[in-house]
C-alpha cells in the first residue's frame, strides 16, 4: 500500500500511544550509568607512571550538570589498583565523591583490575583485593553498609568455578559484614553466585554471547543490566568538550530498590519502584537479527540495532513504535512493533550484526 499522507498520520497515531501500566505514569529516562573515567576537562594530560598525580584538578562540571538534567541519579565509579596510562583517573577520589554528590548524584563503588585476566579470580587473590577496597572505603569515606561490586570481566572459560567460588568466599570474610558485596559477570557466573549465597546483587554485562546470559536474565533474579556501552555520541554527553564514554544500566524493579549507591549524607540510596517499572518497562529486546530503525513509519533506514540488544521505546503502537538507540531520551526513529520483545524475553544472541558506534 501506498504511503499516503493520511496512511503517514493513521500510522503516527497509532504508534504514538502511551506505553501501558507503570511506565505511562512515571519518567522513563535512564538513571544509572557506569563510567571507568573520572569527569575531569584534564583527565588525559598526565604522563604514564605518575598514577593520577597531575590530572583530574579540572571539574567538568557541564558534563555532571548535563546528566543530571538528562535524569540521571546514580554514577558508578571504581576502585582499581592502578591508573594506567590509557585510562588515567580510575580509582575515585574524595574529591571526585564530593563533585558527584555536589550534583545530587549517587555514588556506587565497583572494583574491577584485570577482571578479563585468566586464573584472575582465586582465594588467594581475594584477600588482596579486599584489603585495597577497604582502604579506598576508608580514604573516601565510603559508609558502611553500602555495596562494593566486584567484576569478573570474561566470560565463565577463563576462570574455573571452585575459583571463583573461593575468590567471592573470602571477600565476603575480609568485609566481615561492613559492606555488601554485588557481582558483575556473566549470567552463569551471576546463577553460580547467588545459589551459593555469597553476593547480594548481580550485574550482566552487555554481553549477550556469554554463557548464561539470556537464562539469568529471563529468570528475572538478576539486579542490573548493563544495556549499552562505550556511548560517546549520544546527547547525555555530546559536546562536553571531550568524549567520556559511558554505560548506562537498567535496575530489576523486582531486585528490592537499591543497588548500595550512597548519597552526600552517607545514607544508601533507595529508588522509587514506579520510577523502576517504568524504566525497565520501556526497554525493550530487539528480536530480528538486524533492525532498522526508519524515519518515519515504512519510511528510510537511518539507524539500526541488532538482535538481544535493547531499545527505549517512546511510545508503542499495533504496528509501530518510535525508539531511542543511544539512550539519551530522543527517539532516532521508528520500528514495527512486531519486531520488539519486552525485558523478560531475551532473544538468543546470533552473529551477523555489527551493533552502531553510539
């Protein structure tokens, strides 16, 4: 049939309804990111081997505004042992806290060095690697009680089970109950965490080939998803002056509300759950192998995503929906509805697909 005028405006309507329960009711924006690098104008000018020394004195305070305004809450940053000289400023500072909370954002804490390394994760290790987050608990002041992630960055090969095992044990007798522990790994690594009890939260990478992934996330027992990486273009940071990449992250509404964010008072952020509903209501999974996204109902292609990757649907419709692909609220476009499975229906993964550099 013919795009007509009247068929583009039947259409439009059509797709342009309101998502349905909760998230209808509630701002849909993405709250939670995750960034490795500290928001600083100078974070990239000092020398390799000087671990931070001369950089980061320079708050890049339109980017922090920016993501506030953009509906932002919640910034994860690391503890790592070293900077190393791609990725100066990892570890977060007192004075870092201090600018995050100053902007009304949460602080949560992960730990990650190495975490894709082969044989990384022992027991042995673990008793260093708590020992160096608690005194980075103690030099920002990080309340007890809160939440120290820990990422197993790799998929299950390249650490044996019992290890890991034993590595998440010992954290969990060094920390002697003063801080919560949270994993982020792979679906398989998450399920052998929580049925052995020894984390409290479970964060999945945006990794859909990896073992278990799909499984833990229809299973509905994880926490957080990690449902878009490396973003440098989008408008949460678009033309701050230098490209600081971040991730953005959906929080389960079923996972109890908080993730062991801490705010400037030293109390543990909690998040309302119509809020959760209505963010984790809005991504949806794309289930074609590629999906365009059109500029108008059976329009023009002018972006894509590919398949158990997700989309922020705007408005939903019988046939269309308008979606954004780079989670800054701003839809690119439009896709057939059909072609969308919500949060709970994860697709299986398949190559083929090269996701867009966002």
């Amino acid at each position: 049939m013919p795009l007509t005028r009247r068929r583009f405006t039947a259409l439009a309507a059509a797709a342009l309804a309101p998502l349905p329960g909760a998230a209808q009711q509630a701002d849909t924006r993405i709250h939670v990111i995750d960034m490795a690098n500290a928001p600083f104008l100078d974070r990239d000018t000092v020398p390799a081997g000087l671990d931070g020394a001369n950089a980061c004195t320079r708050p890049n305070h339109r980017f922090l505004e920016n993501l506030a305004a953009s509906g932002v809450d919640t910034v994860f940053r690391y503890y790592s042992d070293t900077n190393n000289a791609n990725l100066n400023c990892k570890n977060v500072t007192r004075r870092e806290r201090d600018l995050l909370h100053d902007h009304g954002l949460a602080l949560a804490i992960v730990y990650q060095f190495e975490g894709g390394a082969k044989n990384r994760y022992t027991g042995a290790r673990a008793a260093a690697d708590a020992a160096f987050c608690l005194e980075r608990a103690r030099v920002i002041n990080q309340p007890e009680g809160s939440t120290i992630w820990f990422g197993v960055d790799s998929d299950t090969g390249r650490n044996a089970d019992a290890d890991v095992l034993a590595y998440f044990r010992a954290i969990r007798s060094a920390f002697g109950g003063r801080f919560r522990i949270g994993a982020y790994a792979a679906g398989a690594r998450c399920r052998l965490l929580r049925d052995a009890g020894l984390a409290d939260g479970f964060w999945v990478p945006e990794a859909p080939a990896w073992n278990g992934t799909r499984a833990f996330l229809n299973s509905g027992d994880w926490t957080l998803y990690q449902n878009k990486t490396d973003i440098g273009k989008s408008a949460l940071n678009a033309e701050m002056g230098q490209v600081l990449p971040i991730d953005t992250d959906i929080l389960n509404p079923a996972a109890g509300g908080t993730i062991g964010a801490f705010g400037k008072d030293g109390a543990v952020r909690s998040y309302d759950p119509a809020r959760l509903a209505a963010v984790a209501g809005a991504r949806f999974w794309v289930k074609p192998n590629r999906l365009d996204i059109l500029d108008f109902p059976e329009g023009s292609p002018v972006a894509h995503a590919c398949i158990a990757r997700t989309v922020h649907v705007r408005a939903i419709g019988p046939e269309w929906s308008l979606v954004d692909i780079d989670e800054d609220g701003v839809a690119e476009g439009w896709c057939r509805t059909k072609d969308l499975a919500p949060l709970d229906r994860m697709p299986a993964w398949a190559t083929g697909c090269k996701p867009m550099d966002i």
